[in-house]
C-alpha cells in the first residue's frame, strides 16, 4: 500500500469554502436544535484533509480566538496553502503535511479539540483510513467538543454505485483517466445500456459531468473506495466514540423538517429511535448528501437554557435575497402561510438582531420558541437569513487574507470566497466581482473611486482579464476584446455601488473606508 492507501492524488482538489466547518455556524447549528454548544471565547479546532486549504484559511482569519490545526498528506496542498497563510501571516494555524494515521497514533504533539471537521473525507478513502479518523476522534475531542462530518448518503447514492464502478473501468491505468471515464460512461449512454434507463439518478449524473469542473469529477469518483453510507452506520460508528447524533449542519435538514407530509410526519411521530427516524426522512427526501453533526456529551438545552444561547445568536436579512411565498427545501417546494413568514423576513431586514429579540418581538407573541425556531430555519435554509454565534471577532486577520486573496484572484488564482467577520466565515464571490473588488479594496473610498478614478479602474479589471486568461461574458455571450473596456465601465458604473455595499455587508470592505455607509 502507498501513502495514498486507495486515495486518488492524479490532481490537485478544487477550492473550495465550506461554512458548515465554521465554529460560529456549528454553535448556532447547535443551539438552534436544542443542543448545549462549546464556548468560543477561546477554543482549538482541527480540520481533517483541509484540500487547498481555503476553509481552515478563511475560519483562522475569521476567529482571532481560535487555535487552528489543520492536515493533508499532500504535500502540493501543504505548500499552496502555507504560502498563502504566511503572506496573510496568520498566526493562528498550524498547517501538517500528516496522515490520519500519523495523528490517530500521536505521532505529532497536539492539543485536545473543542472541534474536528472533516468535509469531503470519508466516503472517499478505505474502512482502515476511516478507522484512524475514529480513533483521532476518540483520542483527541474533548468532552463537549463538536464533530462536523459530510459524506454522501446510501439512500440516494445508491443507483450511482454501478456508474462509479464503471468510471473506475474506464479510467484504467495511466493518464487521462477522467477523459477515458467518462467517455465509457458516455458510449454505455448512447448505446442504451439499460442500467441508465433504470436508474435516472445514475443518468443524470452522466449528463452533469460537463458542467463541473473535472479536478472536483477525480476527486469525487476515481477512487477505490467510494462509498456511500447509511446513516444509522456513521451514528453506530461515532457512538463507539463516545459521540451522539446532534443534529444536522444544513438547516433544510433540521428535523421537525418543513417539507413533511402530514402523514409522513404523524408515521416519523410514532418511532421512538432518533437515530431510526433520521434514516427515515433520508428515504422521504431521498438523500444523496448528509452534513451530521455530532457531540461527546450531549447535553440538551431546556427553555431556560435556550434563551440564554440566543442572546448569542445573531440573525440579519440577506438583502440579495428577497421574499418569495414558495421556496424549494431539498426535493419539496414549500408554500409558506405569509402569516409568520414575511413580518419575520421584514424584521430581520429591517436591522440585526438576536435570537433572544426575535423571541421577544411582537409580532411573534403567542408562538413558542420552538415555533419560531421553525420559521427561522426555513428561512435561513433559503438564504434570506444571515446567522452567526457571538460578537464579531476584531477584522484585521480577516482582511490581510483578504487582501491576499484578491491579489491572488488579478493573478488567475481565484478563490472563489473571502473572509467574512460577520459571517464568522467565509462568502462566494465571483470571478469577476473578486477582480472589481481587487481593484476597489485599495481605494481610500471605493465609493467616490467609482467616479473619480473610473479608467484606473477599468484598466486595472482589463489587465486582471487578461492575465488570468479570462473573457468577459455578458449575457450568456463572450464580450469581443475591442469592447471589453467599454463594458467594464458600464458594469462598474452600473452595479459598481451595489458590489461595495455588499461587501460592506459581509464585511468584505471596511464600513469606515467609504461614503456609501
Ligand atoms: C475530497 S478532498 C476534500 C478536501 C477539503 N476538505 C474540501 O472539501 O475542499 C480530500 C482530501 O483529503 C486528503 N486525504 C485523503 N486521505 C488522507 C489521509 N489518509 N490523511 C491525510 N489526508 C488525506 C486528500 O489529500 C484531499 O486533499
């Protein structure tokens, strides 16, 4: 067996933020299920199989109060994202070019962990890799520390391990191996292989390998190991180590779910097993993904106790999202009674404000908590609300990333997310909002920049164009090189201010630095 035991290191993993691994989110997660959450007034964190590295990047810049570990045992993703933490110098992560293995057996002086996450792990690596996770988690998670743990879900994966398996087929030996994978896929397509007919979540899959980027289709499907879980397994496995199921870290998932049928709900009433009932509502919405959160110690939080975490739980309305009747949850749409819904979306876009408030409100008299918890989680599940546990962590780590960041992204490495203090993580940014702002950030006022320093500009988003090897599309349709300067200008001119007070608004930018506040 290699260092990679069965892991596919041909290309380097896609970058990528996920805020389900930020502590902020994961107490709010917690607290918001009725689950006693660690304290972040100082805590310890660990990231297992961090990839580019961006997530531990970005929740070190964004928790000054934190002790950050972090580990891949590649080394390409060790040098990318050390160069990057030093130019930011954060100080506050330590990055290991180790295995789980190394760390399970104690082969590097660690500290206990209020945290561990692992995103994008263990559906991809061997039963003996998952049992070195397991045996970190036991060793190293303190009482009361928190697990955040994604893999893709038996349920619905299941008519896609036949396709796997024939990826694996076609990918052979050798180089090429996504194209010659996906192109025997592709011919059993065309030649009306009857599994895809069957199976139209397998077919499905086929039909989206173009839209995706091919270093995340290695990643994903040319391993050895590619397995999806049930549920109830993973609980079995985290409860050898000492850890209860807390709930989820997506809130479309959080059970009561929104999307229940009546009778779906008065069947899942009547199971007593929470573990039984949480594989359950896998079938009802067909899951092919779970986000699971879990705790060594789960201690349960009565009304009283409840009120006392929301007065940590900050809530704010996405002002890019607005109000829709219906919304999608996972495979459901859902018609909202307005009755609750809307006074709740006005309020939260009116100013932010706590959990503990919103109980309070007016509007709100009359429901219980738990009912209002519901309406909240509908909402922040369809992005119209913001939430982050605890005060803002003082910006300046946030913004020397940031500033990294951005000069990275002129140069053609584009992150795809910056640091966001009030978030307590990180937010997607375009390719080409990351370049305007690039250009903007370094502005005494990027407001007043707009008009007054409009060519500098343009020129300066032009030559990032060019050195990163990118067109300007409007439309859906590539914008000819002689036109490029004069599109520039318009998209600065026309959503140049809407850009700054987004940013100002996830705290991207300094609130201070410009007239727009
Ligand atoms: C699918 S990627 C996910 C990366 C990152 N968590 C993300 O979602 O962007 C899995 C990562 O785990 C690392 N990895 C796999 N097996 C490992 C092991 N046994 N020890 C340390 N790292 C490992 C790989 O190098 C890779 O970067």
């Amino acid at each position: 067996m290699t260092w990679t035991a069965g892991y596919n290191n041909s290309v380097a993993y896609t970058t990528g933020y996920y805020h389900e691994q930020s502590p902020t989110f994961l107490n709010a997660c917690l607290a918001m299920q009725r689950v006693s959450p660690p304290s972040l007034e100082k805590f310890t964190y660990c990231e297992l199989g961090f990839g580019q590295g961006l997530t531990s990047l970005i929740l070190a810049a964004t928790h000054p109060n934190g002790n950050f570990y972090a580990c891949d045992f590649n080394p390409l993703h060790v040098l990318g994202a050390t160069s990057i933490r030093d130019e930011a110098r954060l100080s506050n992560l330590t990055l290991l070019e180790n295995s789980f293995g190394d760390l399970a057996e104690g082969k590097v002086e660690l500290p206990l962990f209020d945290y561990i996450t692992l995103h994008g792990i263990i559906s991809w690596i061997s039963d003996e890799t998952r049992a070195q996770i397991m045996r970190f988690l036991t060793r190293y998670l303190k009482p009361g520390g928190v697990v955040q743990v994604s893999y893709n879900a038996m349920v619905g994966c299941a008519q896609v391990l036949p396709l796997q398996r024939l990826l694996m087929l076609g990918a052979g030996e050798g180089g090429d191996a996504w194209k010659k994978a996906s192109e025997l896929a592709r011919k059993m397509v065309n030649l009306e292989a009857l599994h895809f007919k069957r199976n139209p979540d397998s077919l499905g899959r086929v039909e989206g390998f173009g839209n995706l980027d091919e270093r995340y289709l290695v990643h994903e499907y040319l391993h050895e190991k590619w397995t999806p879980f049930y549920f109830a397994d993973i609980a079995r496995e985290m409860a050898e180590a000492k850890l209860s199921f807390a709930g989820s870290a997506r809130f479309a998932h959080m059970s009561p779910v929104a999307w229940l049928a009546d009778e779906q709900r008065q069947m899942l009433e009547a199971v007593t097993d929470p573990i039984e009932a949480e594989e359950l509502r896998d079938y009802f919405a067909n899951r092919g993904f779970r986000s699971d959160i879990f705790v060594r110690g789960k201690a349960p939080l009565s009304d009283l106790r409840l009120r006392e975490q929301a007065g940590h739980i900050h809530l704010w309305g996405n002002s890019a999202v607005p109000y829709k009747t219906a919304v999608t949850l996972e495979h459901a749409t859902l018609t909202r009674s307005d009755a609750f819904h809307k006074p709740l979306f006005d309020l939260l876009h009116g100013a932010e404000m706590t959990l503990a408030q919103v109980f309070d409100a007016p509007e709100f008299a009359g429901l219980t908590p738990d009912a209002i918890l519901k309406l909240l989680r509908v909402s922040i599940a369809v992005g119209e609300t913001m939430v982050r546990y605890g005060a803002v962590q003082p910006r300046e780590t946030a913004d020397r990333l940031n500033a990294v960041l951005l000069a990275r992204a002129e140069q053609g490495e584009a992150s795809g997310a910056l640091a966001s203090p009030r978030l307590g993580g990180g937010a997607g940014i375009s390719a080409l909002d990351g370049m305007m702002l690039a250009a903007l950030h370094t502005k005494a006022d990027p407001v007043k920049a707009l008009a007054r320093d409009i060519d500098e500009l343009v020129a300066r988003v032009s030559r990032s164009l060019v050195a990163t090897g990118l067109r300007l599309q409007v439309g859906g349709a590539e914008v000819p090189p002689e036109e490029t300067t004069m599109r520039l200008r318009h998209i600065f001119e026309d959503s140049g201010k809407k850009l700054i007070a987004h940013s100002i608004e996830l705290g991207f930018l300094n609130a201070q630095k410009t007239s727009a506040r």
